[in-house]
C-alpha cells in the first residue's frame, strides 16, 4: 500500500499509474489467497486422514480387549463352577480323604480375585476408551465445521 502511495505522489515515475499498481497489489493477492487455500486443503485432507486412522485404532482396541475379556472371563466361570463341582463332590468323600475342600476354597477366593481384578482394569481401559472417543467426536465435529467453511469459500 505504501508503494502505491509513493507511486501516485510521483505520477509517471518508470511509466506506472496508480490503478497499474493496485492491479499488481491485487492480483498477488489473490494469487497469495489461492495458494493458502489449496494448502489449507491439504491440510484439511491430512486431518481427516489422522481421524480415521485414529478412529480405526480406537475401535480395533475396543474390539481386542472385548474378546479377550470375554475369552477370559468365559475361562474363569468354567474353572469356577469346575471347582464348585468339585467342592460338591468332595464333601461326599470319605472321612479319610485328604482335605481338598479347603485347597478349593482358597483357589476360588484366588479366581474371584483374578475375576475382580480382571473386571476392574476392563472397567479402567473402557473408560479411557470413552474418553478417546468424546475427544474424536469434538474432532469430528471440528472438521464438519471446517468442511463447511471451506464449502462457503
């Protein structure tokens, strides 16, 4: 702007008039607003790219631990009424027969524990996976309203 001043303070300096020079001042411009604009979008793109890659992981977590959760606790509730079974049987047992009944009940106190424990940390890993996914929800959310913005444009 300070140049286009200059330039019409000195009139036919070098052969330039003023709408000539606030010609070149705006033709850069817009050439200055369409290279932004195609790096914005390839930005934009990235950032898309980055949400579903980080959307795919979130939900390939999700669905390991699901199944070996399951898997686990599916193991645990056999080997626990196995050992109620077991119990049962063993106070039909003679007198004699050694004292297996309280070796089970210190291995089913031992699952229960393992089964609590196992049920807290699943507990623990969905909530982190919660909160990963309220934070891509907000992400999601900002690239529609980019999208759009970049629609208006």
């Amino acid at each position: 702007m300070a140049a286009a001043a200059a330039l019409s303070r000195s009139r036919g300096v070098a052969g330039v008039s003023t709408t000539k020079g606030l010609f070149v001042v705006f033709t850069l411009l817009c050439l200055f607003c369409l290279s932004s604009s195609r790096i914005y979008k390839k930005e934009l793109h990235q950032l898309v790219e980055t949400y579903h890659r980080a959307q795919q992981n979130v939900d390939r977590v999700k669905e390991n631990h699901m199944l070996r959760m399951g898997a686990i606790s599916d193991k645990i509730k056999n080997n626990m009424d196995s050992l109620a079974s077991m119990k049962k049987h063993l106070s039909d047992s003679p007198r004699d027969f050694p004292p297996f009944e309280k070796y089970i009940g210190s291995i089913q106190d031992y699952m229960q524990e393992t089964k609590d424990y196992m049920d807290g940390e699943s507990e623990a890993l969905f909530a982190e996976i919660k909160h990963h996914e309220e934070e891509l929800l907000k992400i999601k959310k900002l690239i529609q309203a980019l999208q759009e913005y970049e629609a208006e444009l």
